[in-house]
C-alpha cells in the first residue's frame, strides 16, 4: 500500500471513535478523543461524528427491540394456540 493510500491518522481516529460508540465500547471512546483533540480536530466535526454514532446505536438498538418483540410474539401466539387445543382436547374426552 502506498502513503497516497493510507488513511490520515485523524480519519482513523475518527472512525475508530465513532465504531466505539456505535458498538457501545465501553473505554475506546476517551482514547479516540484525546487523540482526535491532539490532531488538532475540530470539535464541531468531532461533535458531528458522535451524533451520527449515536444515531447508528440507537437505530441498530431500535431494530433488535423490534425483532424481540416480533419473537415473543409468535412465542406467544404459539404457546396460546397449544393451550387451545389441550383445552378442546380435555372437552372433547
């Protein structure tokens, strides 16, 4: 790979810092912004990259409560539909 290609050590920090968040690392973060504040990064830019990481987690987050509640649902419906027929097998006998 050549230098022309290789990514700027502050993309790098940056990315790293906003998978942290996403992913909810617990301790990456305060590393990436220290290391970000000493490039010399705007904070403006900074702010913009944990708002969008916070977007992207609290998104994926919304997704997997859905698909849960989804879950115990048919788990339910399930559960329901056998007690139906055991009762209307007990009627029946």
């Amino acid at each position: 790979m050549t230098t022309q290609n290789t990514p700027d050590a502050a993309i790098v920090a940056m990315v790293s810092l906003a998978s942290g968040i996403a992913s909810n690392h617990p301790k990456m973060c305060a590393c990436q912004l220290n290391r970000l504040r000493g490039f010399g990064v705007n904070e403006d830019m900074i702010e913009t990259v944990i708002e969008i990481a916070r977007h992207i987690r609290e998104e994926a987050a919304e997704k997997i409560d859905i698909e849960f509640d989804q879950q115990i649902a048919a788990q339910n419906a399930e559960l329901a539909a056998m007690e139906a027929t055991l009762e209307m097998a007990e009627a029946a006998a």
